[in-house]
C-alpha cells in the first residue's frame, strides 16, 4: 500500500488526466507551429510566422488537434491501423471544418480557403487534407503518443505541478490578449472607434501593421471572395 501511495506521489500526469492532456495541447502548440514553419520554407522556400497567440511559438489550433486525436482516438489505439486512420479523417476534418466556422463567425475572418481546391466543402476543408489527418492520427495515435507520453509522467511530481499551473495561467492570459487584439482588428476594419480604455490600449499595443505580421494568413472574409 506504501508503494502505491509514493508511486502516486512522484509519478506526474498518469493516464489522461488533466495534466497530462494539458501538456499534450501545450507540445501541439508548439510542435505544430515548427512542423508548419518547416513544411512553409521546404514549399515556399521563405520563413513565415505561423503563430496563434501574441506571445510565444504557440497555436492553440493545433494543441486542440492534439487533443482530439489523443482523446477521440485513445480508444482505438489497439484496433486495426484502417479504424485509426478513418478516424482521424473524420476526426481531423470534422474539427478543422468547426475551426474556420468559428473564427468567420467570431472574427469575420479566415486563416485558410480551400476553394481552390478540388473536393471541398465551402472550402474549409478538402479531400487531400482530410486524408493527410488520418495519416497524422495513425503516426500520433501508434507511434508518438506513446512515448511522449511516458516522457510527460517522468516529469518529477512537484515540478510539474508547479510548471503546469504557472504555463496555464500564462497560456490563458496569451489567449485572452490575442482574442481581443483580433477582436479589435475586426472592429477597427468596420469603422468601430475605440470604445473604452481597454480598447484603445488594444488598438496602440496591437495596430494592424504588429497582427499581419503576427497573423500573414490571416484574411477578412470580404476580401478573400
């Protein structure tokens, strides 16, 4: 019974508990904005910036992907390669598709279109990508996943603990001042004056010459049709 009790003590974030999810969606941030960067330059031969947030290498798009391979395929991680697969393909697609919607709904505004491309659906997503998501959730769900995971619990109980919560507060704070500084982009394209001091402070630290650099793909929905 002692032995369980210290092995519950020192061993961090087991099974998919909160912590251990919270680093998942923290090393998809990141992991993802490096991927993308390296994917970018390879295409397009140039450097682009492919953060999410103000602050930090982070993209919470794909920490939330990595939550949803990791939470809505954990189930299936002993069953044939082909269920992983399609179930990334719907997985992956059915959340990249809620993405766009949510971000023309909220910000009026677009980070990728796919019209362009054959076998879409109103060009949020697209047949290509959608089977380039049941190839990631089989490399995660088979093969990284299960490491990276025995790396998170390694992590000593205390340090952990204290880094999770001191990296939650800041990710929270970072996703707060990023969605209000693109709120007020939004705001500021229709003509919306700054209304408070928030507000105005939002419109000197973050003008729209910092948030397309921070944001180069980022489009307004009128001017992308």
């Amino acid at each position: 019974m002692r032995e369980v009790f210290m092995q519950q003590k020192t061993n961090f974030a087991r099974g998919l508990s909160f912590y251990k999810l919270f680093w998942i969606f923290t090393i998809g941030c990141v992991a993802g904005v490096v991927l993308e960067n390296i994917w970018y330059l390879l295409a397009f031969h140039r450097i682009t910036n492919r953060v999410g947030l103000v602050y930090g290498p982070f993209n919470p798009i794909y920490g939330m992907g990595a939550l949803v391979i990791t939470v809505g395929l954990y189930w299936l991680r002993d069953k044939h390669w082909l269920w992983i697969f399609f179930g990334g393909v719907v997985l992956g697609s059915a959340f990249e598709y809620i993405c766009s919607w949510v971000q023309e709904a909220v910000f009026g505004t677009v980070s990728w279109n796919y019209s362009h491309l054959p076998l879409n659906i109103n060009g949020r997503i697209n047949l290509v990508f959608s089977l380039f998501w049941g190839f990631v959730a089989l490399l995660w769900t088979r093969f990284l996943y299960p490491g990276l995971s025995n790396l998170i619990e390694r992590i000593p109980h205390r340090v952990g603990i204290v880094l999770t919560w001191t990296l939650f507060a800041f990710l929270v704070y970072d996703i707060l001042v990023s969605a209000a500084a693109v709120g007020r982009m939004s705001a500021r394209h229709v003509g919306k004056p700054a209304a408070n001091r928030v507000e105005a402070y939002l419109d000197e630290q973050f003008p729209d010459e910092r948030l397309h650099e921070i944001y180069p793909s980022m489009k307004f929905v009128d001017t992308t049709k």
